[in-house]
C-alpha cells in the first residue's frame, strides 16, 4: 500500500513527544467528557423546566378561559337557573305580545294562533268541578214561518276558570239542650278537638301556612302581606306560632319515615348548607341539611319514593352515622370522605359513587374546546348514559346483563385510557386533576355493573335537595338549629308528596285533622304520604 492512501496518523517515534501528545490527548477527552456531562444537566434542567411551563400553562390556560366566561361569555352562562327561566318567561311573553297584535292586524294570522293553541291545549283534568254556562239565542222562533225552534246540537267549549284564594270564616255552634222536668240536665255535644288551642286557625288554614312556607318557600312576612291584601289582619308572629304548633305534631311522622327509609335496600345520600341564626352572636352559622333519598322506579322496585332531611350543625362523619345509624344496604352518594368513614365504621354498608361527579370535573375544561381529552371523556360517559336509558324501568336482572355485556367494556375502556392520559400529562394540571377523581373512586364507580338496583348517578337525591336552595335563597336563613330540625321535619313530608304526586295541602290538612283527634301510634304507618 503506498503511503499517500494510508489516512492512519504517523506518531512521533521520540518518547517524550509521544508522551506529550497522550497528555495533550487526555486532557481533551477530559474537557469533551465534562462539557458533555454539563450539556446533559442543562438538558435534564431544560426538560423540567419546560414540564413545569406546560403545567403553569396549562393552569393559566384554565383560569384564563374561566374569567373570560364570566366577562365576556355568554348572559346564560352568568344567570342562575331561577334566573334564567325568569329571562325565558319575559321573552316568551313578549314574543305573545308581538303575535296578538299581529293577530289584530290579520283576521288570517288570529285564525292560525287559534288553531295552533287548540292543537297544544291538552286536556283538562277529570277531577275538576264543571259549572255550565248555557248561551241560548234570545229568539225562540223562526224569524220565516214564526214556528217553534228546536234544538238539533251545540257547540261545547271547556275553559280553564279559577277563583281566587278565598279565605272563610267557620262557625260551629253548639246548642245545649235542657230538660224542662229534670233540673240540672244540659245536654250538650263536645267541641271539637284543635291544633291551636284558643286560637283561630282551622287545620285546613295551618296547612296551608305550612305548604305556603316548605312548598312554596314564601317566607311568614310575604305570607302576612298576602293576608292584609283581603283585609285579614295576622302578624307574622302569629304565623309562626301557628306553624310552630304544627311541626311539633308532625316531627313523629316525618321520624318514622326516616326508620322506613332505613330498611330500604338502597338509599342515596347527599347533603348541603343551610344557614342558621346564630342568637349567642347575633349573625348566621353554617347548617347542614342532610338528605336520604328511595326511589326504586328505574329497577320496577314496588317501594314507594321518599326523601328524609336531617339538620345538623356540622358536616363531619358522625352526622351521616346518626342518619343512617340502623342501615345495611347500598348507598348512592358522592366521594365526601364522611361517607367512606361510615362505610369502614359499619359493616353491611356498599359505597356506590356517582358518575355525574365524574362528569362535571371535565365539563369546565371542555368549555373552552381547548382540553381534547375532556371533551373525549364526556363523550365516553355519555355513552354510559345512553346505555341507562334503553334498561330504565327494567328488571334488576336484565339491567345487570345488559351493563355486562355493553357498558363493562366501556367502562374498562375508559379507565384504561384514563391512566393512559395521567402518566403524559403533568402531575398538577387541572386535566390530571379532574383524572384522579375517578380512579381513586374506581372500586364504587363500578358498583353499578354488578348490581342492577344501582344508578348511575345520585341524582335522585341531588333533586330532591334543590327546594333546599330555594328556601335558603328566599328566606335567607333558618331561625336557629331548632328552625333547621323544624325546616327538615315538614320539607321531607313536601317533598315525599311532590315524588308521589300528592296534592301537600291536601295531605297536611288531613294529617293534623287526623293526629288532632288522636290518631293512634300505633297505625301511624298508614300517615305516610304515599298510603
């Protein structure tokens, strides 16, 4: 091989020049192995630090998209839902204006109205007293021949009439009757018994009191103010004492109702604020109206539905001890931490959590169309929602097949995908966030595929508590703890009414009738509302 095609590098042949050229050699390596040492490190930094920046900005991101909602989103977005059927009403009323001025404008366009309400009317209900108006022609014979006029049909039409609330005073007299030959025989027949004694109110007026206060949440003061429209005038605290006076004799049913509930084989659980009056300090303190709920319809249960309050002061684990202290069964709740405390304190209690949870962590992510995998995780469970449709109302035994057959591997499907997605994002973004929720809660996310007497969701309950809400918005808070217990006796009798379409003032008229004459303890079960 000639030497001009040799690339192989000719070493010196003198030893110290060959030494200095391994020292000069070694210290190179040493420089290149140290930069590239100091180049990894700054690469692993460069790597946290950006992690961290997608987590931050991720995190603004969420903010961001939250404040201009609420600047610049939709009116619908910032009204509350009392509010916004209120906006729906006003415009619904306007667009009725609009169209009967148009209507006097085009004989066409009223003859199209009429009809078109006719069509939508429906019908009125059976139970309703009908008074007959008969309109007959004033003339009774032909106006040709001057000959009697029969009747060969007629035209009926049925409107809706209403007589405004009207107050009435009952007088009940009781004649004594004496013996003109025996002195001192009077014979005279025993008043009947009342709720307020020496006071003026029927059962029937107190009833309505206490539905107008628990079902209609008119707080005692607007109620006085209806009243002093017809010239009645009550103060508000004869209001309350009357109402007072009816919650004492009522709390004994609305307690057995809560030991019925208990033997029921599922029950959903929920709780939230109720503001109280505070007297010690003269301000208002934080309430809780616990709430149970049975409603077996969606499995064909044969038990009727019915809801149970329970005011407590506080929110810590003994409160739902005490509200389900004799239960063994299934409980439908959300993944409070008091409840898992009651299910490892007491034996022959199944957690079963709600999917809607799960649901509304991703829902204010997916708003802004900027979280794909928010959006995809609604989509997932909505699927789960359509499943429950098609098998609500069926047999426990045929809703457990179908979710085993249909849902488990959606349901499989979707957690695996949610640990797929928390090991990619950063640990403290909103997404990883709204991911742990259901992992951590799998075991009772799941309950609902193995039984078919379980719901997806507690929205049974969650419901049931929105009158809640209203109350506390309309009256602002209760008197005390004692008007949270008195608040929770009469709203669970509501609203078991309202679940088995009882008419409320209807039933409280009959029930303090009934517990006024002394109706025995003993048959007290057949004072529920749904008997």
């Amino acid at each position: 091989m000639r030497a001009a095609d040799n690339d192989t590098p000719t070493l010196p042949e003198d030893p110290a020049a060959l030494r200095a050229l391994l020292v000069e050699t070694r210290v190179l390596v040493d420089t290149l192995t140290a930069e590239r040492n100091t180049l990894s490190s700054r690469c692993g930094s460069v790597t946290a630090e950006r992690d961290a920046l997608v987590e931050r900005n991720e995190r603004l991101r969420h903010l961001l998209l939250k404040l201009q909602r609420r600047q610049f989103g939709r009116k619908s977005e910032q009204l509350t839902d009392e509010q916004l059927q209120f906006a729906f009403e006003e415009i619904e009323a306007t667009l009725a204006e609009n169209a009967a001025e148009a209507g006097k404008q085009s004989p066409a366009t009223r003859e199209q109205q009429k009809q078109r309400r006719r069509a939508g009317r429906g019908r009125l209900p059976a139970h309703l007293p009908e008074i007959e108006q008969v309109l007959a022609p004033e003339a009774t014979t032909c106006p040709c021949c001057q000959g009697p006029l029969v009747e060969i049909g007629s035209d009926t039409a049925r409107r809706l009439d209403v007589i405004p609330a009207q107050f009435r005073v009952l007088v009940t007299r009781r004649p004594k009757l004496a013996c003109r030959a025996c002195p001192g025989v009077v014979l005279q027949a025993p008043a009947p018994a009342r709720l307020v004694e020496g006071g003026m109110p029927t059962e029937a007026t107190v009833a309505h009191v206490l539905v107008s206060r628990y079902a209609d949440h008119l707080p005692l003061y607007r109620q006085a103010q209806i009243l002093a429209r017809q010239g009645i005038e009550i103060g508000r605290a004869v209001l309350a004492d009357w109402l007072g006076t009816a919650a004492r004799e009522i709390a004994p049913v609305a307690r057995r109702m809560h030991e019925l509930l208990q033997t029921s084989p599922r029950l959903f659980a929920d709780e939230t604020t109720m503001p109280v009056l505070d007297p010690g300090r003269g301000q208002t303190k934080k309430g809780y109206a616990w709430a149970i709920a049975r409603d077996d319809r969606p499995w064909g249960g044969t038990d009727p539905p019915a809801v149970v309050f329970h005011y407590a002061p506080g929110r810590g684990a003994k409160h739902p001890k005490a509200l389900l202290a004799d239960y063994q069964g299934i409980l439908q709740c959300d993944g409070y931490a008091a409840y898992k405390t009651l299910a490892a304190a007491k034996e022959g209690i199944t957690l079963a959590f709600c999917w809607s949870h799960v649901r509304r962590g991703f829902i204010e992510l997916a708003k802004g169309n900027t979280a794909p995998i928010a959006t995809e995780t609604l989509q997932r469970i909505a699927a789960l929602y359509a499943i429950e449709a098609e098998i609500r109302g069926k047999p426990p035994e045929t809703r457990q097949a179908v979710r085993r057959a249909k849902t488990k591997p959606l349901v499989d499907a979707l957690f695996a995908w949610f640990e797929d997605q928390l090991a990619r994002l950063p640990g403290g973004s909103p997404t990883a966030k709204a991911i742990r929720y259901p992992l951590n809660h799998r075991e009772g996310l799941i309950q609902f595929l193995d039984d078919g007497r379980i719901e997806l969701d507690t929205n049974v309950v969650e419901r049931a508590i929105r009158p809640v809400c209203l109350s506390r918005k309309n009256s602002l808070f209760a008197s005390g703890d004692d008007g949270g217990t008195r608040w929770c006796a009469a709203a669970s009798l509501v609203e078991t009414c309202k679940l088995n379409g009882v008419d409320p003032q209807r039933y409280f008229t009959d029930l303090l009738t009934r517990l006024v004459n002394g109706w025995p303890n003993d048959r007290i079960d057949e004072l529920m509302p749904w008997c």
